[in-house]
C-alpha cells in the first residue's frame, strides 16, 4: 500500500511554538520500506562466528566467572551490560551499521561531561532521559569526606518544618530571623535577670509564655532551614557564608540540584518529598543511584516495559521506592482490569541480588573489582506469555478531564490525561502501563504584529497511528519565532544561543523521542493518505508540567519513559531503520548587539514501525457547559 504523508510540516515546528497555519498539509508519496524482524533488527550482534564474548556469571550475588554469551543465552540468562560505554537500544549501532548521531552526546552526558556555555547543574541529566554512568556512582560512593560530612548532621531537625518553603518565601524567611534574634535577645535579657538556667523556664511565666511559643517556632524554622542548608553544603551546592538560614536564590538552586541528583521532581522548593529524602544517608541516596541505573540497563536487556502503573502501582525495590510519587501515578486514576504486573521492579530486584547488590558497599566493591564495569550473565524472572518478536500493541490517550473555557480559567483536574499501551493477550487487551501526560491548554500564540496573545491548543480526538519514531529529534524554529526567544542570558554582559531548546538532546522542544500522530485520510479513489497535524507523543524537559500543567497540544511523556517506550517498541514490533534524516537548516539569530548561528544538520535517527501502532485519543470527560474547543483557538501546530 503506498501512503501520502506531510513531511515537511512535521519538522519546521514543534507543539510547543507555531504560528498561524493558513493550508492544510502538504503530502509525499512514501513507499512501505522493507523491514526485519524486532528480533533480528534491535542492535548489531554481538558474537562473531567462531568468538566466544564473554560475561561474567552471577547467581545469588556470586561471581562464578566467565562463561561465553552464546551459552549464558541458551541457559536462559539476560546478558546485561554495566560498562559505561552502554546507551538505551535506541541510541546503540544498528545492525546495517548506522549509528545515531546523539550516541556520543549521550555517553557524554551519562559521565555528567558538560560543555563551556553549560553550568553544574546542566550535567544532573537523570531526571531528563540520561542514564547516568556507573563511574559517577563509583565516584559518589568513594567520596568519603561528603559522607563524614553528611552523618555529622542531625539532619531529623529538617522535619521541624510543618509545609514547603521556597524562594516565595524568601521575605517572610527574613523576616523570621529577625523576628526570631529580637525575641531571642529580650528572653535572654529576662533569664540573665531573674538569673535562671535556660530561657525555657520562661515558658511557664504567662507574661512572657506568648513570646517564648512564638520565638520557639521562629527558633525551629530557623534551625530546620540551617539543617537543610548544611546538607546542600556538604554536597558543594552553598558556601559557608551562604549558611544562613535565608532562602534566596541560591537557595532555590542548591535544592534543585539536591532534587535532580537524587531524582525527586526539580521545584526549587523544600517540599515533603525532598525533606524526607534528606533524612537518608548520602550513601543510602548513592546507592538508590546505582539501583536506577541497573533498572534501566535491565529494561533494556529483558526488552520489558511494564511498570505496575496500569495495576495497584510500581513496587519497591529491595525495600525502596525509586522513582518519586509523581512519576508512579497519575491523579484520579484506579487500577484497570486485567493490569499486567510490575515486571520491571521484579527484574530490577531479582538482578540486584544476584549481583549481591544489598547495600552501597556491595556496590562499592562490586566496581573495585570491575573498575570500567563488565557485562553480567544473570537469571531474571520469565517473561509472560503474551511477549513475542512482534506483538500486538495499541495504545489509548485519554485526555482526563476537560474545560472548554472561553477564556483561560483555573480548574483543579482530578482526573489527569493519562497514555496506556495495550497488548493483545489471547484475545485479552491487557494494559502494560498507564503513565501520566498532558494535553492541549491555554498557551501564549505569537501573532502576526508580533504581539502575544492566549489561544487554546487543542488535543485531536480521534484514531491515529505511530509509525515514525525519532530518537534524538531536533527542533528548527520557524521565521515566526522571535529572535530573544532563541537566546539566553548569561548575566555577565552577555547572550547565548539555546543551544539545548534546538536539541538534539533532553532538552530539546521534543525530549529525546517523538513519535508523531498521523491521521488515516480515505481519499475518493480508494487511496489513503497520511496527514500530520502537529501532534505527538514525545518526551519533555517541562518535567512538572507533565505532574498537573498543559502542553501546546502534544501528549507529553517523562523523558526515561519515552526512552524506555521507544526501546520497547524497537524489541516488540517489526521495524525498518531508516537513519539520519539531514536537513540543511541555518538561521542567523540577533539579540542584544549580538550575533549567533542557528545551524541544524538532522532531524533526528528515524526509524519506521511496520505496521504502524494503532493510537486513539479519547474526548475524555469535558466538564464545561460548552462542548467544543474555545472560539479563541489555534491548532497546535497551526
């Protein structure tokens, strides 16, 4: 079957920033490419004929020595791989030869290498889709002195704080500290008179009971805020001097990359999740590391996705929670029938101990043994029936809640849009998972005069179709967008180029996979086209927004999740690989007296899905008295 498709309208412009569409799309012929099986196409082999490659065996957290993959394989053993010359399958040589472009960005970034124009933060690219190098958890572990430093502190003072404290805070903050020294200087005035030991024994006076309450709580604020900010000093985030209690900006910063090392979601903001995670030892938090890393190694291995998110939720693993509750849920949803189980955590587990992985000075000798790692012959649970070469998938967004408000109005949604893929099992469509994403929303539309205005981006209802998934996609931004938004800030005189909004890369307008909706169009002589309108599933760097904001329209997806979606599909569904995708973009980019090169030479590594994945975007539950997208609107990618 030939098909028509819009190529060049999928490219030139994201979701996230169009302008005005005045023509429908316009269509190439596309011929059906030649493909292989999943199984035989996911990555290049690695035996060759008459060599034995070998891997370490592990049972029950014993090295039994080498033993060649080939017989690893036909014990029924994962070969998984802890060098740190690993990547996700997407980013790996192909078979015929081909290799992603990103894949050396990608090791760059695992090893937390960052470029001259990044910052420190930059390199903390867990929670964006990187897979961090095990040489950053050797490294971590072996740095005795931030954990001397780190146990030194009673760091149970933290829990005095009763709610989250941000940069919002910073006045009230201040204002606290002075309040708290200027209570604290009259109570001492009146313990020094009446000669009495502790100021506490003012407590029982009622003349100065009021006062001595009040200074005890400005007293545990103070002290919480200190506790959290010698944490983040012993990390290297704040300066002695900046340990003062206050919550400025440098504040907001040190929490944020406490929260993005240690993969909590990246407010800038003292919340319940990141003050109970500073409960933990920073070898325990070390340690938590490694695991998340050996799940994701173990994913890939095994070819699995399932999480536990369509069922009762995702299971700890050897006792802990890795991911943050964001992540594990989205809101108002229940359990579906039929759930398939956590497999994922199960896998995770069932490696870490026979790796003998209990604890972080397991992990610690593990890799003083195998200094540059080692790929492990280990024995993981079974894979369910349903799991073939080629699988029947499909997948259902359903958009949750939805306000077609003529004008942009706050709701509180309790039912979040969520993505669920679907395998055929014996004739039973068993939900794999169901993650958290978004859907279109109120957004800000550049106009023709250059002037800002809110449209409402609308989300297409409707069946669609997977086929062309891109992995390191890049973002080429159109005429319309304006210069200074192309540029950032560098505070000291000058301007940069955004560099990382282009992509590729975790930062990108389309996180590190895009797979684009296209729409089945019957023409009148029996033939079908394909039509793209803009949407995708594809990953994000708005890691929060995927918790209760909108998109321009696309569905968004955690970067690690899309990675692992992407990788899947590569395992479980047949596949051409179709490479690069060159183009030859330059714009040149002026701001503020100065001049920078916008300059794209590929769209990303495309590979298409033969047959395409059925999709379909659900209405979902439209909850405003008016039922059809605002008059005030504008197509996502319009």
């Amino acid at each position: 079957m030939k098909w028509s498709v819009s190529v060049a309208g999928i490219w030139a412009l994201s979701c996230a920033s169009s302008p005005q569409r005045t023509s429908g799309p316009r269509t190439v012929t596309v011929e059906k490419p030649k493909t292989r099986a999943s199984s035989q196409q996911v990555t290049a082999p690695i035996l060759t004929e008459g060599e034995c490659i070998t891997a370490e065996l592990f049972e029950a957290g014993v090295a039994k020595g080498a033993i060649c993959v080939a017989d690893a394989q036909a014990r029924g053993l994962t070969i998984v791989d802890l060098t740190d010359t690993w990547t996700p399958t997407i980013f790996q040589p192909t078979r015929e030869g081909q290799t992603p472009t990103f894949r050396q960005r990608y090791l760059d970034l695992a090893q937390e290498k960052i470029e001259k124009t990044e910052t420190g933060i930059e390199a903390l690219a867990e929670l964006y889709g990187i897979v961090p190098a095990f040489a950053i958890v050797k490294a971590r572990l072996a740095d005795d002195s931030r954990h001397t430093c780190n146990a030194a502190i009673d760091v149970s003072k933290i829990l005095l704080l009763d709610r989250t404290y941000s940069q919002d805070n910073a006045k009230e903050v201040k204002a606290s500290i002075f309040g708290h020294a200027w209570l604290g200087q009259q109570l001492e005035k009146e313990r020094a008179k009446r000669k009495l030991a502790d100021v506490a024994a003012l407590e029982a006076d009622p003349k100065w009971h009021e006062r001595y309450i009040r200074w005890m709580k400005l007293d545990e604020l103070h002290l919480a805020l200190l506790t959290a900010q010698q944490r983040l000093h012993c990390e290297g985030w704040l300066s002695d001097k900046e340990v003062t209690g206050e919550f400025g900006w440098r504040m907001g910063d040190a929490v944020e990359h406490f929260q993005r090392r240690n993969f909590l979601m990246p407010t800038e903001r003292l919340d319940k999740e990141t003050r109970e995670a500073m409960q933990l030892d920073s070898r325990e938090l070390d340690f938590r590391l490694a695991l998340r890393i050996l799940r994701e190694r173990v994913v890939e291995a095994a070819g699995i996705l399932e999480d536990g998110t369509a069922g009762t939720g995702p299971q700890p693993v050897l006792g802990r929670m890795l991911d943050p509750e964001a992540m594990r849920a989205a809101r108002g949803h229940k359990p579906l029938p039929n759930a398939a189980p956590d497999l994922v955590g199960a896998a995770t587990e069932a490696a870490a101990k026979a790796l003998g992985w209990t604890g972080p000075a397991d992990v610690r000798a593990f890799f003083n043994k195998f200094p540059t790692g080692t790929r492990v012959a280990i024995a993981l649970p079974a894979a369910p029936s349903y799991y073939k070469p080629h699988m029947e998938l499909s997948v259902e967004i359903d958009r949750g809640d939805v306000y077609y408000d003529d004008r942009p109005t706050y709701h509180y949604i309790q039912h979040r849009p969520t993505l669920v893929m679907y395998v055929d099992d014996a004739g039973t469509k068993r939900p794999l998972v169901r993650w958290p994403t978004t859907i279109g929303g109120w957004a800000d539309q550049r106009m023709k005069g250059g002037w800002l205005a809110q449209k409402w981006k609308e989300s297409e209802v409707g069946p669609r179709i997977w086929r062309d998934l891109t992995v390191g996609p890049t973002w080429m931004p159109p005429k319309t967008t304006p210069d200074k938004d192309l540029v950032r800030n560098l505070y000291n005189g000058h301007w940069a180029l955004k560099d990382d909004l282009l992509g590729p890369g975790p930062r990108s307008a389309y996180g590190m996979v895009l797979l684009e909706h296209l729409q089945i169009v019957k023409q009148k002589d029996g033939t079908e086209r394909l039509d793209n309108n803009g949407i995708g599933t594809h990953g994000s760097a708005s890691v929060t927004s995927i918790v209760s904001g909108t998109s321009h329209g696309c569905h968004r997806l955690y970067n690690q999740l899309a990675v692992r979606l992407a990788d899947y599909l590569l395992h479980h569904r047949d596949h051409a690989v179709k490479g690069e995708q060159k183009v030859g973009y330059l714009r040149r980019v002026w701001h503020n007296n100065e001049s920078f090169k916008a300059e794209i030479e590929s769209r990303g590594f495309q590979y298409e899905l033969t047959p395409p994945i059925d999709v379909t975007v659900t209405k979902g539950n439209i909850l405003s008295k008016r039922k059809t997208p605002p008059r005030n609107s504008a197509p996502a990618l319009p």
